[in-house]
C-alpha cells in the first residue's frame, strides 16, 4: 500500500453526523493522498454504525479503531490515532471540525517548499451566537502572509496564543523523533501539544489560509481549570528554554483570551453557579498568573480579572456588565489622594490601591445628568394583579447627597418608538452609596393600546435640582422568570386584543415588559387577524407591492443612476453661470471650495451655487441650493453645471459634461506618497487604474501650492502641466491673514470660537490632527495613537487638547475634567481650528503644511515613523525636513510639552524654510487669484 501523504485523526464523539462532517471534509479534499483515521471508545452504537459505513464505502482510505475499555478521555484516543497513523504528516479533527476543501494542498506544498516539520494555517470556531464562525483577532497577524520561522521570537504567537490548537499538521517522523503525544491527564490537551510541537519543529510554515472550520465554541466556565493547567505547563517549559519573556507574554494573552470572557460569561450565570464558579477559579489563578500581567489592562477589564482573582462573583458581574456597557458607573467609587478607586475597600494596601484605580474611566468627570448607573432588580414577583418591583441604584461619589430632593421614576418605552410615559415609583430610600426603590405596578395605569404597542424596555429616571441621571433596569433571568405574568388592561378593545403582561429579561439583560394574549377572546381575535393578513388575496398583494418596492428601490440604486446620468443627463444643455461645491465628497462645508465659494460672494459675481452635502445639510451655506450627495437633485446639478469645484474628487463613475470647467483643489500637500505612486494602486489590476486615470483625467485645472506639489501630486496623478494652477491654497488664505495679524496685533483677544468651545482664556490651546489610517474593519470608533486622557492629565492646568479626527474617520474619547478635552471633528472648517491653535500635534498629515504658514510650534508624534513609511511610502525623510520636533514615545512628547519654548525656539528657522518650500504661492490672496482666473468673465452684479 502506498504511503499516504495524510493521516487525518478524527476523535469521534456520540454524535455520527459531526463524525460523518469531519471525515466527509478530509475524504473530499483536493490532494487524495489522504487516509482517515477514526479512534472512538465504542461506547455508542449509532457512531459504530456510521464508521462502519465509512469503512465500508471507502475501506482504502478509512479505518476504524475502537479503544480498550482502559483507553478514555480525548487525549488518550487521540495518542491511539497518532500511533495508528501512516502518513508523513498528521492533522487531528474533533468530531464536527471540517478541513477546508484545499486544504491537506495548501498545506503540503507549504511543507515540500521550505522542507517544514510543522505547517500551520488559519482555524474558525462557532462564536456561541448561532451558526457564526470567526477566527481570533490575533491570527491576522500570525497568518497575514506565508513565511518561514526557525525561530520562535518571529511568530511569538505559536506559543503565547492557543495557535496550534487545530488547523495544522505534523511532520509524522518529526512527531516521532522528539515522543509528542497529548498528555493524559489534562482536560484540554490540544493546548499543551501545540505549544510543544512548535518547541520542538525544526522549522515551521505559516500559510495564510483557513485550514479548519466548525471548530466548537470555548466554554470557559467549564474548562478554565484545564486551560489554567495547560497555560502552567506551558509557561514551565518556556522557561526552560530560556523563554522567560514569553512565558510573561503567554500569561498576559491568557488572561484576554479566558478569563476576560470567563468573566463576560457571569452575565448571564445564576447566582449559584456563579458564586461557585468565582470562588473556585479564585483558587487556581491564586499563585498559577501573577497580578502583574493583568496590571496594564484597560480599567474595567483590569476590574473583572482582578475581582475574579478575589472570587467576588457580584462584582465581576457588575464590571462585565461595565464592559458591555461603556460608561456605565457600576461600583460605588472612592477617592484617595486624587485617584478614583473602585471602592474604599483596601485602599491602605498600595496593591489594592494600584489594582483598583480606575480614574481613567473618567465618572468623576460627568455631571449629574451625564451619569448612567448600575440599577440591579432585587425583586420582582406578582401580587393581587400587580407587579411588585424593586431595586438597588449604585450612586458613585456623593452623586446624589443624602439631603438633596430627588424624584424618582420608572420610565416604560415603547420599543421602537418614541413614546414614553412614566410612573413615580412608591418608595425611594437613600442609603449612602446606593438609592433603594420600589413601585407596584398597576396595569391600570399603563396606557398602552393592544398588541400594536407590544414591547416595553424600563429604566429609572432619578431627577434632581432640575438634571436627571438614567439607570436601566438590570435583571437576571432567574429573578425574572416563567409564572410572573399579570393581567393587562389595553385601552380601548381591552381584552379583545390582549389580556396578559410578561416581564422578561432581554438579550442585554435589562427588564422589559410584552403584552400577550394569552385568553380566548385575544387568542381568537389574533387568529382572525392572521388569516385576515395571510389568506391568498392578500398574499398576492403583499407580493405587488414588494415588487413595486423592488422596482422602485431599483430606480434610486446607484448602478441605475449612473447609467441614466452617462446616457441621458450628460446631453443636457449648460446653465451658464451655474458652479457645484463640495468638499470631502459633501462631508463638511470647509477648505478651498468653501474659501472660493465665499471670495465670488464677496466679489459680486453671479454665480448660482450648489453645495452637495453627504448626511445632513446643518451648517452649509444657506444663501445656495443644498442637494444631497447621489440624489437625482446632486446628479441634474452636476449635469448641468458649468463649473464643478471641489477638493477630494466627485464620483469616479460620473463623467464631466464636455461644458463643464472641473477646478480641482485638491486638499493637502503629500508627504506620503499619492495616487500612481501608492503601493496599494500599482498592485490594482489595468481596469482599476483605468478607472482612477479617467476620473483624474477630468480635471481642466488643479491647484498647487508650491514646487513640491508639482513634482509630487502632478506627477502621481499624470496631470500634464498646463492643467496645474500654481496660484495656492484658498484655504490657506485665513491662515495668512491671521499671522500678519498676530505679528501687527498679538494673538488676543483670541477668536469667537474660543468661546464657543468653552476655553478659558489662561489655557494654551493644542490641536491633535492626525493623518487617516483606515476605518477598523468592525466600524468601531478609531483609536487614537496618542493617549488623549494621559496628555489631558498631565497638562490640564495649561493645554486644553482639541482632536480632531480624519474626516474619513471617527475617534470615540474619554472623558477628562472639564475644559482640557474638546472633540472638533464635527467642524467644518478646519483652517478657524488651525487659526485658534497655539500648538500643533500631527503625524504624517498634510495639515502640517498648512499650520507652518502660521509660525507657531509643530510637534510630530510618529511613534510608528519606519513602519508606516515603508509600508506607505514617503517623498522625503521627515527627521530631516520636519517643521518641528519629531517624537517617537508618549514619553518624549510629553517632554516637549513640559516645557515647549525651547523647542519652539530650535526649529522655528526650519519651520520658517519648510513653509516657505511648500507654500510658495500660499501669498494670502489665493481665493482672489483663483477667482480671477476663472469666474471672473461672469458679469459682476
């Protein structure tokens, strides 16, 4: 018999068709050379019949080996199929785990290539949500292309992550050579023979494909104590190959990858098992992971692990409902030495001090009427036909003084709608840190009006001194279970519609209330309504009218728009005089077409202007026509207009009427490279950079502002040069105009905005702008390079920080003490923030071109310089032509910031060359010359 290339070890379980899934996938792969090994305790006669018929159909390629009654556990059937393998690599499957079609292929070439012991690829797992699958967040990383690693500080994950728990394979003599087997005696022992294959493989591949799918879902309640085990031996044998680092490095995954969610998991725990769960991994973590590792967690997760550590089962479900919860103040609070501190408890043990502090969350810094707050429902059960519920509201820091007046109420709305009503709640007792309450709900009073009002959510409304605080209603479902139903009164049909109130507890775990009819009359009345909406002829109804929807929604598709704009809409005749703004594709009403839009105001010319707007029109101007961006109104406009102007580019797919004047603005000078020089357009196929040449090819005039962007944007985007326009940035003029007024007049009294953003006039004033750097791929707010809340905390006596994010980006911040944290990403206009900055922080942004044109400090924060430069790629070195000081640590720029006149003083000379090299034509009049140049033909009024 020829050798096999594979011996693919299923451990069969008492489900067949999960063993039939898992055998099924390696019997059907690409590469034949494969032979698969089934190893089960023949306890289950229906799995014997399904390996029987395995065998049976496929008796060259399947065997079947039933363990000795001695043999049990997952570990020792799995040694029994090592041992029984023939092929020269080994790959093992749980019962239900499916290998990817190409699989074994993949895996192989990659073995042959760079003569590996060990190949290892991607692997999915179910999320517990569902049939979801989805690999961890690290592989990205591990497996982003194919390599080779001889040495394990290359591919650190191999052993700090559970990588090789699937979706690799051995090299069988190598596997051999060095007695790898699974230990016996350990719970989760694809852990520990992961970590030990990759000690022991000469070499290793890494390929960038998904190897195994199907793989089930961790359940961290069960089996924290093995992964607690297989995470000690691991670390065991790290040291003693002299792998201290990372075995630190292991204990730290460790505690995101289990236990964080072991804690998340006490959600949704009954009290007991919860309690028991708590108190018993209390005891293994003790002396297994140092506190240390868990240290430099964000507050709240740093929270959950470290009351899990002490078996506090309440707390740990409090700060996990924190984790899902941002915001939300769930423990009582205390201050020490000006730190906040999750409570007083301990707090002369500097341990429990350092463990504990959890200011950076910011809760001291929210008002009364910013505070969400821990509402945990204590009871809830029926009498005499009302609901009885109370409970207890955590109340951090002296929120709410004992001898304030405070109402309280229980807030039902309508889910889904906007209507709410409120009910006072009976009774309302303060007991320092916590707010007791009760109420007895009386359905009577709850004027809903049938089954089209269905769904409820609570929360409690604490009102005081005119400011309120919300508290949804945390509930559990043990507490809010079957048998609290209570009778409901709908008005006006009452019981002919419903009859019946069910609390439950929802997916987030807040109470909520579902009218039902549970009765004959609503029972029947239901049953009228469903025939009435589902007996054929309004069946066939239903189906015209989403086929008019479809049609309808066809008509407004974008495939659709474009091809009526192309074919039909570009022959319309021109409308003289007539110009289309926008700026950042209609994000906001700001830079150079805004600066033009305004000069033809102010000059008189008749031009009739559009501004298209992305979301919403609030601040673009009112004195021209506002149409949406993609609407047929934007479209016709476009159509038509003799001018476009704009800074970004319109539509690609959109060509320019052959009457139309397109002015391109552009919106920034390049320090990383643009357009045909992007590494990332250079690998797009020949249509795609088509497609980016023909839309640039629409341009009949492009500004520049300086021999820089001749050389650079001119030439990454091919634009001939009788198309550049050096007259400079109109935007750029009020940036002009304020440093000539700076210079004759100082700085104060600083602009009206200032004010309006709430800066008191003794603060300097640092605007953070950093440079785009890709939306995560799970649309989360961006995280900022910079710690905004370390810098706030550190200088808020002197800098209040505005950040303002990319346009193509949004950052979510913390909350700091009032006045030192300001979000600005929402302005239009970038050049007024540019204008009220004392200070700039960037990093690769083009903004630093234009602040040098105020002469004022410019710090670069470019703690990722090297990467992003090769990856992005740059047209000059920034250490050496920067306008400022370039940092590479939080620690440096807090440095500079601690003292930043000397650095002002050091570069000023550079920064005074580096805006007079590239913003030559940045003169001040720029918004006149271009003008000038363009609309000036337009009769003035």
């Amino acid at each position: 018999m020829t050798t096999p290339e594979f011996s693919v070890i299923v451990t069969v379980g008492a489900d067949p068709d999960a063993m039939t899934a898992s055998a099924t996938s390696a019997l059907e792969q690409t590469l034949r050379s494969v032979e698969v090994v089934l190893v089960g305790d023949g306890t289950h006669e229906d799995v014997r019949r399904a390996a029987a018929l395995l065998v049976g159909r496929h008796p060259e390629r399947v065997r079947a080996i039933n363990s000795a009654h001695e043999v049990r556990g997952t570990a020792a059937l799995r040694n029994l199929g090592l041992d029984a393998a023939h092929g020269r690599y080994v790959l093992l499957l749980d019962a239900g785990e499916r290998l990817q079609k190409h699989a074994c292929r993949n895996l192989l070439q990659a073995a042959r290539r760079d003569d590996a012991d060990l190949v290892a690829g991607r692997w999915t797992r179910f999320t517990g949500a569902g049939g979801k699958q989805r690999g961890p967040d690290w592989q990205d990383a591990l497996h982003g292309r194919g390599r080779t690693v001889q040495d394990l500080t290359g591919a650190p994950q191999l052993v700090v992550r559970d990588a090789l728990v699937s979706g690799f394979c051995l090299r069988r003599d190598a596997m051999d050579r060095h007695a790898l087997r699974h230990a016996e005696d350990l719970g989760r022992s694809e852990v520990l023979f992961g970590a030990r294959a990759a000690l022991a493989a000469r070499r290793i591949a890494l390929v960038p494909n998904v190897i195994v799918t199907h793989r089930a879902a961790l359940d961290h309640g069960r089996d924290i104590g093995a992964l607690l085990e297989a995470n000690s031996r691991i670390g065991l044998r790290l040291v003693r190959h002299g792998m201290t680092g990372l075995r630190d490095e292991r204990d730290r995954a460790f505690v995101t990858d289990h236990l964080l969610p072991l804690a998340r998991s006490f959600l949704r725990l009954p009290r007991g098992e919860r309690a028991e769960l708590a108190a018993q991994t209390a005891a293994r973590i003790t002396g297994r992971i140092d506190p240390k590792r868990w240290a430099d967690l964000p507050a709240a997760e740093r929270m959950c692990v470290h009351l899990l550590a002490a078996g506090d089962a309440d707390g740990v479900q409090a700060a996990a409902y924190a984790l899902s919860r941002p915001g939300t103040v769930v423990a009582p609070l205390a201050e020490r030495d000006g730190r906040i501190h999750w409570s007083a408890a301990g707090l002369d043990d500097p341990h429990t001090r350092a463990a504990t502090d959890v200011t950076e969350l910011g809760h001291q810094h929210r008002p009364f009427d910013g505070l969400r707050l821990f509402n945990r429902l204590t009871r809830c059960v029926v009498e005499a036909g009302r609901l009885d519920l109370a409970g207890r509201i955590v109340l951090p820091l002296d929120a709410l003084p004992a001898a304030a007046a405070v109402t309280v109420e229980l807030e039902l709305r309508l889910r889904g709608a906007t209507k709410t009503f409120r009910l006072p709640v009976d009774e309302a007792t303060h007991h320092g840190d916590t707010l007791g309450w009760r109420i007895r709900v009386d359905p009577r009073r709850l004027p809903v009006r049938g089954l089209r009002e269905r769904i409820w959510d609570s929360r409690i409304v604490l009102t005081s001194g005119g400011a309120s605080a919300l508290a949804e209603v945390f509930a559990e479902r043990e507490l809010v279970g079957k048998g609290r139903r209570f009778p409901a009164r709908p008005r006006p049909l009452g019981r002919l519609t419903a009859d019946t109130w069910l609390p439950y507890a929802t997916a987030g775990h807040h109470l909520a209330l579902e009218l039902q009819a549970c009765r004959r009359p609503g029972t029947a009345l239901r049953r009228i309504a469903h025939y009435a909406t589902h007996f054929r002829p309004t069946r066939k109804a239903k189906q015209l009218l989403k086929a008019l929807q479809r049609k309808r929604d066809r008509l407004h598709s974008g495939p659709v728009k474009i091809r009526v704009y192309n074919r039909l809409l570009l022959k319309l005749p021109v409308r003289r005089g007539s110009a289309v703004f926008e700026s950042h594709m209609g994000k906001v009403y700001g830079d150079s077409p805004r600066a033009l839009h305004e000069e033809i105001r102010a000059s008189g010319l008749k031009i009739r202007s559009t501004w298209a707007y992305a979301a919403s029109p609030a601040g673009f101007p009112a004195d021209a026509k506002l149409v949406r961006r993609w609407s047929w109104r934007y479209l016709w406009a476009l159509a038509r207009a003799e001018f476009w102007v704009d800074n970004q580019g319109f539509p690609h797919a959109l060509g320019k009427p052959a009457h139309t004047t397109y002015l391109q603005t552009w919106h920034g000078s390049a320090y990383k490279r643009m357009g045909f020089d992007e590494t990332r357009v250079r690998m797009q196929n020949v249509p795609q950079r088509a497609k980016l040449q023909r839309a640039v090819d629409r341009f009949d005039h492009f500004l520049v502002r300086s021999e820089h962007d001749v050389q650079t944007l001119g030439r990454a985007y091919r634009l001939p040069e009788e198309k550049l326009l050096p007259l400079g940035y109109p935007r750029n003029d009020r940036l002009v105009a304020a440093r000539r007024d700076g210079e004759a007049r100082g700085r104060f009294p600083r602009p009206e905005l200032a004010a309006r953003l709430g800066i008191p006039d003794h603060q300097q004033i640092v605007l953070y702008a950093p440079t785009f750097r890709g939306t995560p791929k799970d649309g989360r707010a961006h995280r900022l390079q910079l710690d905004v809340a370390k810098f706030t905390e550190t200088f808020g006596d002197r800098y209040t920080l505005l950040v303002r994010a990319h346009y193509m980006e949004r950052a979510e911040l913390p909350v700091c003490a009032p006045g030192t944290l300001v979000d600005v990403s929402e302005h239009h206009d970038v050049s007024e923030l540019l204008c009220l900055a004392d200070a700039l922080i960037t990093d690769y942004s083009s903004i630093m071109f234009d602040y040098a044109l105020l002469d004022r400090p410019i710090v670069l924060y470019a703690p990722d310089l090297d990467a992003y430069a090769t990856e992005r790629g740059s047209y000059f070195d920034l250490r050496e032509r920067a306008p400022g000081p370039v940092v590479e640590s939080e620690e440096e720029l807090l440095r500079v910031f601690a003292d930043l006149k000397p650095a002002d003083t050091e570069h000023a000379e550079r920064r005074r060359e580096f805006a007079a090299e590239f913003g030559t034509h940045d003169d001040g009049g720029s918004a006149r010359a271009v003008v000038d140049a363009l609309f000036a033909r337009r009769n003035r009024r």
